[in-house]
C-alpha cells in the first residue's frame, strides 16, 4: 500500500487485527476500530464496505503472503534437494506466522467457524495451499515410504504448524513460551523437522504396535 490511503487502510487494518483477536468479530464495532486506529468511522465504510469486508481484508493479508512463501519453495523442488526446500518452507511458514502472530490467531481460529467467510477462504486460499503442501512434502519423500499416507501427514504437519498460534494463550499460560519469541520458534521448528524425519524412517508395523491388543492369559 502507498500513499495517504495505503496508510489508513493500513492503520484501519492494524487496530481491526489487534480488536478481532482480543474482543472478537461480533464484540467489535465500526466505532472501536475507528477510535483505535484514530480516524473517522467513515473511512472504513469507504475503504472495506463495512465491517465484514474488512474482515475479508484481514485474511487476504495473511493468506496471499502465506502462499507465495510456499509458491517459492515448490517451485525451486525442480533445482534443489526437495527435503531442503520443504525444511525451509516450513521455517519460513512458522517465522512468518510469528512475525503476524496475532493476525495469524485470527485466521486460524475463523477458519474453525462454520461461515460464508470461511467456506470461500477454504475453496480459494486453503485449496492451494493443500496442493503446494502436498507438492513439497512428496517431492521431500521422494522414493522413501512414510509410514503415514502423504494426506495423513500433511493434516498432522498442517496442525504443528498452526497450533502454537491458534492455541497461543495456552502455550504462554501453561507452558511459559510465547510463539512470537524467536528461540521458541527455532526450537519448534527442529521439533518440527524432527517430526517428519520419524514419520518417514519409522516401520508401519512399529506405527501400529501400541494399537494391538494385549494377549488375554487364561487361568485354570
């Protein structure tokens, strides 16, 4: 954004993140995010159409910068160790997240909401995202088999990546760490990539073993 309305589009964006996140859509108004943002209500009637757009306006500034980290990454697999690219893409996706962590608590938790908002975010932005997590992580397994079909293990790797900021009061309350701290971020990330490396060199029939039944002994 540039110029004078880039810059209250901005401000406008800003103080609906920060209000969103602490009171929630419906427990925000027009008028809250207008005080916070220090300008006229009106301004945001012009620029987002209202509350709901500018909702809209929130997850579009998440999502296109999120993808296009992904978008990199899959489309260097064809010139570069693939593990590689998908480590980084994974270590870009959580820095990232933390850099915008509360913007990035706000789009997870919509996410959850059964909406028109987020059946379109879903359709559109989640749909690719799928398909460059399933590119990278493929390309990543090469001739390897995971224990875990590819679809399984990009819903698990999808939940590690989303969890620390979706659940971040949780991890800060109960834990002591906070995801927008870079040492918890690193540590997660090895967590992470430690994660994967088991996923794909553990046997399927250790996976199961804890699963089996234990042999009922009978006494005489």
């Amino acid at each position: 954004m540039s110029g004078q309305g880039g810059k209250t589009k901005e401000a406008i964006i800003e103080a609906a993140i920060e209000l969103f996140t602490t009171k929630g859509f419906k427990g925000t108004t027009i008028r809250d995010i207008a005080a916070r943002a220090k300008l006229n209500p009106a301004n945001i009637s012009y620029y987002f159409q209202g509350k709901q757009g500018l909702l809209e306006a929130c997850l579009v500034s998440f999502f296109e910068p999120y993808l296009t980290l992904l978008e990199e990454e899959k489309k260097k697999v064809d010139w570069e160790d693939p593990q590689v690219c998908l480590h980084r893409a994974i270590r870009k996706v959580l820095v990232f997240q933390s850099d915008n962590h509360l913007l990035t608590r706000l789009v997870w938790r919509e996410i959850t909401i059964d909406s028109q908002v987020s059946r379109e975010i879903i359709s559109s932005y989640l749909m690719k995202e799928r398909y460059y997590l399933k590119a990278l992580t493929s390309s990543a397994l090469g001739e390897n088999h995971s224990a875990l079909p590819v679809s399984m293990m990009i819903i698990q790797l999808k939940g590690m990546l989303s969890t620390p900021f979706l659940n971040s009061q949780y991890v800060s309350e109960v834990w002591g760490m906070h995801p927008k701290d870079p040492y918890f971020i690193e540590k997660y990330y090895e967590s992470v990539i430690d994660w994967i490396q088991a996923a794909v060199n553990v046997q399927k029939s250790a996976l199961y073993v804890a699963r089996r039944p234990s042999p009922v002994v009978k006494t005489v």
